[in-house]
C-alpha cells in the first residue's frame, strides 16, 4: 500500500471520529431525547446496535482497547441501563475476543503458540484478573445505579490521562506489573464493561512488549475473562437481555477480519492517540449526561 492510501485512510478515520463525536453530543443534549422511546420497530434497533457493535470492535480489535470503553457510555447515553448493557457488552466481547485474537494469530501480528512468551502473557493476565472481576461484579450488583454510572466516567477521564502520559509513571517489562495490570483492568471491566484494553494495552506497550502483540494478547485475554465476568453476572442477577447482547455480538464479529489487517495498515500511535482523546470525550458525555 502506497504513502497516499495509507494517508486517505487515516484522514477516513479521523473524519469518523469527528462524525461520531457530533452525533453523541447531539444525543447527549437533545432535551428529552431517549433513542429506546423512539424506535418502535425491533429490526431497526437491532441494526443500529449491530452497526454501533462493529465500530466500536473495529476500534478495539485495531488497536487492542476501546470496545467497551466507546460501547457502555454510547448504550446509558441511549438509554439502555447499566445493569443490561455490561452483561451483554461482557458476552458480545467474549465472543469478539477470542475471534480477534485467532485472527491476530492467523496473520501474524502475534504468536499465540503453545510454548510463546505470549501464550504465558494471556494465562498470567487470565489468573490475576479472576480477583478483580469477582470483586468488581458483586460491586456492580450491590452500587445504586447512579454511583457506578459516575464511575464509568471517572474512570474513562482517568484512563485517557493514563493513556496519554502513562510513559511517564512506568518502567520496563516485567511480569509481577502485567499481573498488577491485568487485576485492575478486570476490575474495570467488571464493574462498567469499560477500562480494560485502555489499560492493559497501554501498559504492555509501555513496558515494552511489541505493540502488535500488546493487541493481540489483550484481545484473547480479554474474551477469556469476559465470560468469567458474565458467568459470575448470570448466577448473581440472571441471564443478558438477549435482544441487546445477540445484535452486539453479530456487528462486532463482523469487523473482526477487518480490525485485524487494520493494524498491518494503520500507524498503532495515531490510533491509540484517538482513543485517549475519546475516551476523556466520553467520560465527559456521560457526566453530562447524569449532571444534565
């Protein structure tokens, strides 16, 4: 691919993200606006949540992060509330994560073979993340609604600075900070369905792991501890609502091919540089949407 289409793609993509960000402004502010009261017609529904599914994955399998960090606050601005829309971000992902990571595999962006540094990296991340899901599940359960949504804010304001200058607070590799890592981005993805490719991503990448194994291994780490997370919800609150959880899955293994020749295309610093800057946006957005 020559200079000229790797620059029109970006420009693409940067146009994208503008688009994005005027809709949900104008989502967030339009009094009285409640996207569910207005949409009478199941199918319609179903294929905007299909669409908004294989954005968000195409971001996160991009780029290792941004899934659930762009999906759970765009779902509580549309008026999906918390406690449907992380269970179905939870199965949606699982199904997303191990599919980005076979294809991450398959073209070679990281070595997931049975005796790889990698293979070792995802059961480290899978083990220690098992505490922080737990925790942050019965958390999730027992927070009024109102308190974990302030919490997804919070912690998307918080995992856009990190991301940003995250360099500045973190040495090299070891293993003792990926399990630190992987217990405080399941934390984060128990309790709001957001915050752990931000974390988990940036984190290897900083201390050194190559940036196109960085996503790899987030990706298939993150759809083993999904199900973790959801298998915990479905026996503490019941099942996923269905006709939220089905469509996510359907758009988001759709990008997944796509999301992975992606990283092959696109500089990884330019995307990760757009999803600091979207996810402090969202945290914004959803404050507003609370306070407002």
């Amino acid at each position: 691919m020559s200079e000229k289409q790797r620059a029109i793609i970006q420009r693409i993509w940067v146009a994208f993200m503008l688009l994005s960000a005027a809709a949900l402004i104008y989502l967030t502010f339009s009094k009285g606006f409640t996207y569910l009261e207005e949409v009478h017609n199941a199918k319609v529904l179903m294929l905007w949540l299909v669409c908004i599914a294989f954005l968000a994955e195409y971001v996160d399998s991009s780029i290792g992060m941004g899934y659930g960090t762009i999906l759970t606050p765009t779902l509580i601005i549309l008026g999906f509330q918390a406690i449907d829309a992380i269970p179905a971000i939870l199965f949606s992902e699982f199904i997303t994560g191990l599919s980005a990571g076979f294809f991450h595999h398959k073209l070679g962006n990281v070595d997931l073979g049975s005796k790889t540094e990698a293979r070792r990296i995802v059961r480290i991340i899978v083990l220690f993340s098992l505490v922080g899901t737990v925790l942050a599940v019965f958390l999730m359960i027992s927070l009024p609604r109102v308190i974990v949504k302030i919490y997804i804010a919070l912690m998307l304001l918080a995992m856009g600075v990190f991301i940003m200058i995250g360099k500045k607070f973190l040495g090299g590799y070891s293993r003792k900070k990926i399990y630190i890592l992987g217990g405080i981005a399941a934390f984060n993805k128990g309790i709001s369905g957001a915050g752990y490719g931000p974390l988990l991503t940036g984190g290897q990448v900083i201390m050194g792991v190559q940036e196109k194994e960085a996503v790899g291994i987030t990706s298939m780490a993150e759809g083993i501890v999904c199900i973790i997370g959801l298998a915990l919800y479905a026996v503490t609150y019941g099942l996923p609502y269905w006709r939220l959880a089905l469509p996510l899955a359907i758009g988001g293994i759709l990008s997944v091919p796509i999301s992975a020749w992606t990283v092959k295309v696109l500089p990884a610093s330019m995307l990760r540089r757009y999803i600091s800057y979207a996810t402090v946006f969202f945290g914004l957005l959803t404050l507003a949407k609370i306070l407002f």
